[in-house]
C-alpha cells in the first residue's frame, strides 16, 4: 500500500465524521468547534447538556494535565479560566478517549504523559500559557487515531512492521502511508480551525526546528514527547527511544538540574493520572 495517493488519504481522513464508528458526542462536537465564531458560551452549554461529557470535562481540567489541580467545580468557571483554544483542544482530548483505548492501548496514557510534561517545560521556561502546551501534548498524536480509524488493518501492519524493520512508526507510516501522523494530525487541525501555534505543533513534534510559527512549542512537545516514551508511560506506537533534536535542544536550553526538577514533578503527576480513567 505504499503507493497509496496522498490526495485520497486526505479526503478519507477529512470525511472522518461520516465513519459509523465515531460516537455520537464527538460527531456533534466536530460541527461545534468547526464553526469559526463558536463563543465560550456554546462550548460552555454543549458540555453542560451531556452529564457524562461534564464529569469527564471537570475530571481532566483538575487533574495534573493543567494548572487548578481540584479547584475547579463548574463548566462556566473551566471555560472561562482556559479560554477557547484550551477548552476546545481540552474536549476533543476527552472525546477521542474512548477511541484511544480501543484503536491504541496505551495511547491515551502517552498523550496525557505528553501533556503533563509539556506543561512542565513551558512553566520552566516562564512560557504565558503553559496550559496552551498541554493541549499541544494531548492533540500532538491525534494522526495516529484518524489514521487507524480509516485504515484499521494497515495500521496493525505499520505497527508490527515497527519491531520487524526496526524503525519508528513514523518511518513506518511514511512507507505504508506516504505520509506521517504529524501530516495527518495538521490537516484535521486546521479543517477544525484550532490555531496556527497548536497546526504547527502537531505537524512539527517530530522536527521542531523546520517549525514556522511555534518552533519553541515544537520543540518542547518534541522533547516531552521522547521524555513520555523513555519512561515507558503508555505506548505510542513503536518500542523505539530516538534522540532528541540538537537543535530542539540548544532552543529550550534547558540545565541538568532543569530536566531533573521536571521529571520528578513529572513523576508525581503521572502516579495522580494512573486512574484518570474517563
């Protein structure tokens, strides 16, 4: 399958809503944060007229993924503390959950890893909206679930080709696929109009440096991400550690007593997501 055309694969991947297998919640959701002058106020009523989507909502925002751990009761107080871009990106973690878990065991657990981690960094470097770069760690993968979803069996094959050829997922995506779940994951962000910074970073977490618009998102989500697989947090596709961009590097410029303090911290926040369970 690896001369599979680019072009059909994007169609297939845009027309993701029309898949029977997509839950009903996420199928609405999709049509709300598509629409480009979506207020607060309608996210706001959309989570609150779903029970399950609420607890679901309230469990995630004061878990240690952002910064309120336990502090936040209501929608409208999580809405309004977050902002848009974070709630949106927010629901949408929460939304694919459920699919994480079937098409991937252990995806949910390296993306929420990914997050907490990526939050870490950007408060180490005194970033305005680390809860920002919590987002871009849930969503960074987020190509993995449509590419299962639309290719279920090939995926399967991506992977196990993964331990056979010894390469990453992500080698073995651009041989099956053409493309990567980066590419992937970029495209559905921008059809969900989500903002330039977070597009970027999910099309750049693999190579922060050729990263336009956020490269210092890039590469934090770039290092928290092989932070996440080095401590074994979940599964992402492949059992392979690659080493973190030079340039990824010298950008977030972090010391050795840095990295340590964010690890334990990190360290805590995953014993506290172990029973995140949705």
């Amino acid at each position: 399958m690896g001369n599979i055309d680019v072009r059909v694969l994007r169609e297939k991947i845009e027309n993701i809503n029309a898949l029977p297998t997509i839950p009903k919640v996420l199928k609405k959701l999709l049509v709300v944060i598509e629409n480009p002058r979506v207020s607060l106020n309608e996210i706001s009523n959309f989570i609150s007229s779903d029970p399950a989507l609420t607890i679901k909502v309230l469990k995630m925002v004061n878990s240690p993924v952002y910064g309120f751990p336990g502090r936040i009761s209501s929608v409208n107080q999580a809405v309004i503390l977050l902002g848009l871009t974070v709630v949106r990106g927010l629901l949408l973690g929460v939304s694919v959950f459920e699919l994480m878990q079937k098409t991937m065991l252990g995806l949910w657990e390296h993306s929420l890893g990914t997050a907490i981690v990526s939050r870490l960094i950007a408060v180490k470097k005194g970033l305005k909206e680390p809860d920002e770069l919590s987002v871009d760690g849930l969503l960074h993968d987020i190509g993995k679930v449509l590419l299962i979803l639309q290719y279920p069996e090939e995926y399967q094959k991506t992977m196990n080709e993964t331990d056979i050829n010894s390469i990453t997922i992500y080698e073995s995506e651009r041989v099956h696929f053409n493309t990567t779940h980066a590419s992937v994951g970029a495209w559905m962000a921008q059809k969900w109009r989500f903002p330039p910074n977070l597009i970027d970073i999910i099309e750049y977490h693999h190579k922060p440096h050729l990263s336009k618009r956020a490269p210092l998102g890039a590469a934090i989500v770039h290092l928290a991400d092989i932070l996440v697989k080095a401590r074994g947090f979940g599964f992402a596709g492949d059992r392979f550690l690659v080493s973190v961009s030079p340039e990824a590097w010298d950008m977030l410029s972090l010391s050795e007593s840095d990295l340590k303090e964010i690890l334990i911290e990190a360290e805590d926040s995953f014993q506290m997501t172990e029973d995140l369970s949705l």
